[in-house]
C-alpha cells in the first residue's frame, strides 16, 4: 500500500464549496468505510482548501477515486498527491499504516 497527502485547493468562491461539503462528506464516508482514509479537513484560517491523508495501492487508483469526488466533479477545487513514507508515527496507527516500516524507538541510554 502506498500513502498519500492530498492537498485541496478551492477554484471557486466559499459559498460554493460550502454548498457542495454534505456531497463531499458521504464522499469521505466512503473512503473512510474502505479504509483508504486517516484523516481529513479544511484548512481554517483562511479557508482556501483542505487536506486528506490516504493509502492505495497506486496514485491511479487514488485519483481514479477521486474523479468522482464531488468538489472536483463540480469545479469547485483541484486536488494534488504527494506520495510519501510514513517511517515515524503513533504507534496506534500501526494497523492503518501497516506496510510501512516503522523507525526503531529509540533506546535511552
């Protein structure tokens, strides 16, 4: 499984895109209930797009999935991939990262 960063950004005024966010969620749900999704939100201050972090076995598969996502179907924002190695993380995302080696702790000493 490879691991993503995908950054939203907002090609259309916020009225638009908050109009289209209950579409947007039951799209998150999905990826949520598939277990491709850790997290996800919008970027706060100022609100000009938002983050997700993903898993899949390909980007193209990510972006397939993506196509049918409704900010992107609507015109309302354009969406970038960054692949990258989660090597350090809690371990109580162990499960969800699973195929990702994990950096040895360090021993006092």
């Amino acid at each position: 499984m490879k691991h993503f960063v995908v950054e939203a950004t907002y090609s259309a005024p916020i009225e638009r895109v908050r109009e289209a966010t209950a579409r947007h969620r039951e799209w998150l749900d999905r990826g949520y209930e598939a277990g491709l999704f850790l997290c996800s939100g919008p970027k706060t201050n100022p609100p000009v797009g938002g983050y997700l972090v993903a898993r899949a076995e390909t980007i193209e598969v990510l972006q397939t999935m993506f196509a049918e996502e409704p900010f992107n179907k609507e015109g309302l924002a354009t969406f970038t991939f960054t692949e990258f190695n989660p090597v350090k993380r809690q371990g109580w995302t162990e499960e969800w990262f699973g195929d990702a080696p994990a950096l040895a702790p360090l021993k006092a000493g």
